[in-house]
C-alpha cells in the first residue's frame, strides 16, 4: 500500500510535462481526407519555394513538386524554425529496374501562412 508521500511523490511526477519528441510536432496532421500524414517516420523539415509550376521542397538534397493538393497552410506548433516553416511527410520509393531515381510520394505539405500569398518568379 502506498503511503501518503510516496503517492504524492507519484502525482507530482504524473503531472509534470513529458519531454516533446521531435516528431510529436507531426502527430495531429491529417491528409485531405482525414487520415494521418505521419506514421513516427516520414515527416520532416523540409526548405520549400514556389514556382510557376507550383511548390517544390526540398527532400533528401533534391527539389521535388508538390501537388497542391497535398500542402496545407498552416504553422506547427513546435517548428524550430530552420525550415521557414515548411514540413514534408510522405514516402519514398525506389524503382526495381531500369530508374535511378528516387519517386517522392507526398502525403502532406506544410508550408506558413502567409505563404498562401506569395508568388516568387519562375
């Protein structure tokens, strides 16, 4: 039976913040149709820019398209910043034959939200 410190003790440490993970920033993003754009892997900071053809980030050292589809205009609570606010999550694939490339398939992009409004030059 626990005594009347010991269970004091056990609220007092209950009731204390747990240390934010990096990827916890990423754990209430949802796709467009609900599901969870993060599986504790996947997402990232991720540098990103607009063109004419639309948004590209930055994804493993290569500037990759974004479809529109995909990005939400938003700011995480957490971000640090390094990224000017913009966050990729989604997957990588490798083709078997023939493509040296790797094929970026993106389940959510996050960009700030003034970002919504600028326009850069192609």
């Amino acid at each position: 039976m626990f005594s009347r410190t010991a269970l004091v003790a056990v609220v007092l440490v209950a009731s204390l913040p747990l240390p934010i993970r990096a990827h916890d920033i990423y754990s209430l993003l949802l796709d467009e149709v609900g599901a969870s754009c993060c599986d504790d892997q996947d997402c990232r900071p991720a540098l990103h820019r607009m063109r004419a053809s639309g948004v590209q980030m930055l994804v493993d050292q290569r500037w990759i398209d974004v479809p529109d589809e995909r990005i939400q205009y938003r700011a995480l609570l957490g971000d640090t910043g390094e990224t000017g606010g913009g966050h990729w999550c989604g997957s990588t694939y490798k083709p078997d034959f023939g493509t040296p490339n790797t094929v970026y398939m993106t389940k959510c992009a996050v960009l700030p939200p003034q970002s919504a409004s600028v326009q850069d030059e192609p």
